[in-house]
C-alpha cells in the first residue's frame, strides 16, 4: 500500500557531524520513517557498547565478543567489523587521565567511527583538550565550545530546552529501568521531536538513547539470545518514537535495531 505524501512538516530538526566528520545525526523533516516527499531517509545510528572494566560486565554479554573484550581497542575495532556505526566508550574513574586519552585517539584512529565517551570529569576534559582530529560526544551536564558536541542527560523536554536551547548537543532522556518505564521514556522523545518539528528550534538536537539496561532487567535463567530480543525490542521502541542513535550492548542487538531501522527507512 503506497502512503500519502502527507509526513513533511514545516521544520527541520538540527543535524550534527559525528566521527571525523563523515556521519551524521538528525537533520529529521518528519515523523520518524515517514520521509516521503523529498525529505532525507536515514536509520538511526547504532553505537557498540565498549568498557575497559569487565568486573560488573554480564558475562552473558561478554561471551558474545570471541575474547576481543579483554582489548577495549580490539573490541571497538569488532564492532565496525559487525557493522556498528559507533562506539560508546565507558572509561572507569579510576583509570589514569593519560591512559583515557590514548585509548579514546586509539578507538578514533582504528575504527574511524563516531565516538561516545562515558567517564569522569577530568578524562573527559583531558580528551576534549587533546583529541582535536575527531568529532567526540562527551557527557558532560552543559554544552561545549571547543569543537566536540556534549551528551547532556535531560529529564524531560523542559529540561532539554533550557539546558541545551539551540546550541550544538545531544540529549540523552535516560534509560528504561524500574524507575523510568518504555513508555514514559518513548513520551519524553516524542513530545521532544514534536516540539522541534512545530517550529521550537530549542527543540531541535539529536536525541540517543542507551538500551543496555535491557540486561539488568534479565530474569534467572534466561539465555544471550533472549537478552537480545528485549534489547532489541527497547531499540526499536524508541527508534519509532524518534531516537536518532541507540546505545547498545548485543551484536545481536545491534544487528535487528540496524536491519529494522533500513526497512523502516525504505517504506
């Protein structure tokens, strides 16, 4: 059945350069999926979850990686080879300042993917100030000014509004947990994407959602495979309300947000 070309609003939501600047997020003209008259098609991107401490890591998870998790850089290499289209680095905070940095250039230079950086605050300033060659989304709680774009965690569109406004960001509405359910979190992304398609250009940035928690929500018995299909199932929630980039933990994961997101797309 052929869709009415009715989706394009009079808007168009913020597009941001990831990577070493050949990947993008946002640029949105419609609902999701719904690019029909012209407007730009694109899936949201897939980040691979890496961390450089195993110690709280599923083990589940971790037998999905063929050994390549014990190497933080390896890792990151195995999920450009499976097809991610970034990484989400998570450094620990006791991890030494010059260490973090090397490890961040290192991913950037071997996979030349966009590249997300979880850690304290004074890694996260460290890499700011010596990574130059690469586009970073680095957490932080404000908006940046030295070239790198901040991940800012925001409760709601309020929040995302005010704190972020029309600067360069990425707004990150949390995770699904016990305290933050699907579908109070697919409504904050929802009345967000509204907002910015109505004309509110301080509603306009790229939201990314991590769907990791997925795993710790995981009942006794359950297999590798079952974790990924409700993973892949947060992803896919939050990919129809609006996500522009996901978080993930699973290749498998990974794999369904990915081929789901390119069906969706050439609707």
């Amino acid at each position: 059945m052929r869709l009415p070309k009715t989706s394009r609003t009079a808007s168009e939501l913020k597009e941001l350069r990831l990577g070493k600047g050949d990947y993008a997020a946002g640029g949105a003209r419609s609902l999701p999926f719904l690019d029909l008259d012209g407007a730009r098609r694109r899936r949201p991107l897939v980040f691979g979850e890496v961390i450089d401490d195993l110690s709280s890591y599923p083990g589940l998870a971790a037998e999905m990686f063929s050994g390549r998790q014990t190497d933080p850089a390896e890792w990151a290499v195995m999920w450009k080879e499976i097809g991610a289209d970034g990484v989400c680095l998570r450094i620990a905070d006791n991890n030494d300042v010059q260490s973090a940095v090397s490890l961040v250039r290192t991913v950037c230079d071997r996979t030349r993917l966009p590249v997300t950086v979880d850690a304290s605050a004074d890694i996260i300033e460290a890499v700011a100030s010596e990574i130059k060659d690469s586009i970073l989304m680095l957490l932080s709680d404000h908006v940046r000014d030295d070239g790198h774009i901040a991940v800012i965690g925001c409760r709601d569109a309020d929040m995302a509004s005010s704190v972020c406004g029309e600067h360069d960001a990425v707004v990150s509405f949390g995770h699904v947990t016990e305290a933050a359910e699907l579908g109070d979190l697919v409504g904050r992304i929802e009345e967000y994407r509204a907002r910015g398609l109505s004309g509110d250009r301080t509603c306009s940035n790229p939201v990314i959602i991590d769907v990791t928690y997925a795993w710790d929500a995981l009942d006794e018995g359950w297999d590798a495979r079952r974790a990924s299909m409700l993973e892949a199932t947060e992803a896919l929630a939050v990919m129809l309300a609006g996500a522009d980039m996901l978080i993930v933990r699973g290749p498998g994961a990974a794999d369904m947000a990915r081929v789901y997101g390119e069906e969706l797309a050439d609707l």
